[in-house]
C-alpha cells in the first residue's frame, strides 16, 4: 500500500473519530439537565438518604478536597453571586453531571472542577478513572452549594480519564449514588 492510500485510509479513520466525537459531545454537554433530577427510588432506603445506595471506593483511592476557584473568592455581594455561578471554563470537557453533583476536565493543567449543585447538606464528589491502571482519584467540594473547586492532577499525556460524579456525605464519608460517567477523554485534549 502507498504513501498516499495509507494517509487517506488514515484521514478517513480520522473523520470517523472526529464525527463520533462530536456525537458523545453533543450527548455529553445535554445530559447536565439531570443534575436536577431527583434520584432513582430504591428498595435499599436504609442506607444514606432514602432511596440512595452507598457507592464502594476501589482499592488505593486517593481522595482529596479541592481547591476553591477564584469565583469563590471574598467579593462584594453582587460580584459574588455571579461569579459563584460562572462554574468552569468553556475548555472543559467531559462535562457530566448526576443530583447536585457536576463535574469536567481541563486537558491544559490536568485540573477537574467539581461543582456541587443542589442544597442537600451533602457535598459533590468526582472519581477520576485513568485508562492504564493508576489508581483512582476523587476530588470533593465540600465548599456548599453553588461553588465549584478544582484538584490539580498529573497524567499521562497518552492517556485517557473518565469521570464518575457522586453524591458525598462529610459526617459518614460515605459516596452515594445516584451516579453518572463521562466518556474517555484524552489527557492531551485530542480527540
């Protein structure tokens, strides 16, 4: 086979990337609209709130609390209100979202936003699962609703993370569901 063949069988691998791509983002940046949906009703109601399930962390989960973003700064009263809802920047992706819980990935810095939308007295949590076998980690936002934080992580440039978003109780430090995952998303941002 050519030089030439190979770079057009290799373009039109490409555009069929590229087009899925664009498919699970489009997907992905509608499924927030659940973050308001009340959870799914259980027979298990004795554990957490009623009808949630508690969530078992892997082995060698490192958990973390995040870090408040410069929207959560001290500002005057209005500044404040607006700047605690602004959430993430427009480059992050995988943006995934369950009950009072969201969460995205900015490939430039390694740094996921976790952002707790829902009064309940519980906190936001967000797995972050890597696809060559480090061990998980989870950022928490513990910083009350209508805030957002971020961890700062290191990955491999030729890897991929997923995000699991969950629900977090601070007084047991257990993880509940409802729960909702990204797709992969490449560490370097390139789809």
């Amino acid at each position: 086979m050519g030089e030439t063949a190979m770079r057009n069988k290799w373009r039109a691998r490409l555009g069929v990337l590229t087009g899925a791509s664009a498919l699970v983002l489009s997907a992905v940046t509608a499924s927030p609209v659940a973050a308001d949906e009340a959870p799914p009703a259980t027979t298990r109601g004795d554990e957490g709130p009623p009808g949630w399930r508690e969530v078992e962390m892997p082995p060698g989960t490192k958990i973390a609390e995040g870090v408040a973003t410069a929207q959560d700064a001290p500002l005057p009263d209005a500044k404040a209100a607006a700047a605690a809802a602004a959430g993430p920047p427009s480059s992050c992706l995988g943006a995934t979202a369950a009950y009072g819980a969201g969460g995205c990935f900015v490939p430039y810095g390694d740094i996921f936003w976790v952002g707790d939308l829902r009064k309940d007295g519980m906190s936001a949590a967000v797995g972050i699962y890597t696809d060559y076998g480090r061990a998980p980690d989870v950022c928490l936002n513990k910083n009350g609703v209508n805030t957002w934080v971020t961890c700062d992580k290191n990955y491999r440039e030729d890897g991929n993370v997923r995000l699991q978003v969950w629900r977090y109780d601070s007084g047991t430090g257990k993880f509940y569901q409802p729960e909702a995952w990204s797709s992969w998303i490449p560490v370097d941002g390139q789809y």
